[in-house]
C-alpha cells in the first residue's frame, strides 16, 4: 500500500461490525491507500445506530447508511423500528438507506415479509430524500420492480455488489441505477467483459463490502476499504483509462448519488 494513487471512495461496507479495536488499524491502511471516505451500513435497526455512531466519531471519513438486511430475522419490521429508522435517516452523517433489498436464497426469511420491509425502507428513502443502495441475490428483476413502483424515480439508486448478469445490466442502466463494483471484478471474466463493454463510467462507484471474516484463518486476508484500489485498478485496466481519471469519475458519481460531497479532497 502506497499513497500513489489518487483519493478513492469505499461506497459501501460494514465497518461497525468489527471489534472496535480493530478499527484504528483499518482506517490507518484505508488512508495510506489513498481512500478519502467510507461509507458503513446498517444491516439491522441497532446496527444502524452503530453506524451513525461510528460517522459522527469519525466525521469527515465515515459516513453511515441506515437499513434493515433482508438476510436479518428483524426484516419484519415493527412501528418501532420504522420509526427509529425514519428518525436515523434525518442524522448529518446519513447519506443513504442502506442496506435494504431482497434476498431469495434459500433459508431466508419470508418473501413476502422481505418485500414489506424493502418497501417501507423505500418510503423512508422518499420521505428524506435519500438515495438506496440495494441488495439483490436470487431475486431476478424483482427488486427492479419494487424500486419502479415505490420510487418513481424520485432518488437516486446503486445495486450494491453488482456481478450481473447481462440482462440485469441493462435493466439497471435502463432506469438510471448505479452500478457497485467490487472484489468479484477481479476474478469474474463474465463480470469484467460486461464492465469492459456496456457498463459507462459515468454509472460505476467502487466498494468493498468489508466485513468481519474470521472464516479466513489469516487476519491479513480479510476485506478492507483500502482494497477498493484494487477495484479501480481493475476497472481502469479493463476501461483502457488511467487510475486517476477512474478515481475522479467514481468520486463524481458518488457525489452526485449522495447529493453531497463527502471529502474529495481528499484523506481525513
């Protein structure tokens, strides 16, 4: 890791998971790397409240998103957590819903508890003017049909840890959503061709998705936002275009998602 490449913003992980000790050290690569900001996101209500917590002791770097899984037993929401989430959404350091959508593998909770919950996270998005960044494993278009019939183009929306297909690709670029791209860049052919070919630059933000990974034995293995710098290098690889122009226009994007700039200027 070197301080070589230009500002990068991780737009997307799950930072206030990890044992808060950890926290210094992860930060401490992620800036030596050259990313300016992160953005962390609630996977339940309280994981939210972490989250915020987590941006408003590191303001200028971490920026929270507030939203219920729809993996997590708790995507049956109650008043109350619609409430409290409506209430986390209005904090500074909000910048999304996140991360909320659907989630068809099996073993998960109830589908049609699932498309509640998305549906009123969608309505706190609405109501404060936020941008979503959904979740979407073994739905198809579903999940783009929630988003068309709540959103009515009203926000602006990323389809965190895109991987396709072609079909999806389009149907996403087709309504103006945003594209996330992450570590399965690297090694997905089918992934790369189609980032290669269809996907402009002017649609793609970079994340990690870091989380706590103890199923790797070796701590160095686990994800960290620094490596969102391998991301851009993959997409600046694949696009024929330097890391820096990659790093100004993924940075522009978010800026323009969030409707706010959250540091890109550079390092906190």
């Amino acid at each position: 890791m070197t301080n070589e490449l230009p500002a990068l913003f991780d737009s997307h992980t799950h930072l206030d998971q990890y044992d808060p000790v950890e926290l210094p050290g992860i930060f401490l690569r992620a800036r030596e790397a050259g990313v300016a900001g992160v953005v962390t996101a609630g996977v339940t209500v309280i994981s939210s409240d972490r989250c915020v917590a987590l941006a408003r002791g590191n303001s200028g770097f971490v920026w929270a998103g507030v939203g219920v899984h729809p993996m997590e037993p708790g995507i049956d929401l109650t008043d109350a957590d619609v409430e409290r989430l409506r209430e986390l959404a209005t904090e500074p350091e909000v910048v999304c819903i996140s991360e909320v959508g659907l989630d068809h593998q099996s073993g998960m909770p109830d589908r049609t508890v699932q498309d509640r919950g998305f549906r009123l996270q969608l309505q706190i998005a609405v109501d404060t003017n936020l941008p979503v960044i959904f979740h979407n494993r073994d739905a198809g278009m579903e999940p783009l049909r929630i988003l068309d019939e709540e959103l009515q183009g009203r926000t602006k929306i990323v389809a965190h840890y895109f991987q396709g297909p072609v079909d999806y690709a389009e149907a996403c670029l087709d309504r103006g959503i945003y594209l996330s791209l992450a570590k399965p860049l690297l090694r997905l052919p089918e992934l790369q061709d189609l980032v290669r070919g269809l996907v402009p630059l002017d649609r793609i933000v970079l994340e990690t998705d870091a989380f706590p990974q103890p199923f790797k034995r070796n701590r160095s293995n686990w994800t960290e936002p620094w490596q969102v710098t391998q991301v851009a290098e993959k997409v600046a690889e694949l696009k024929s275009v330097s890391v820096e122009q990659v790093a100004a226009i993924t940075s522009a994007n978010l800026a323009r998602i969030l409707g706010r700039s959250i540091g890109a200027t550079g390092p906190a």
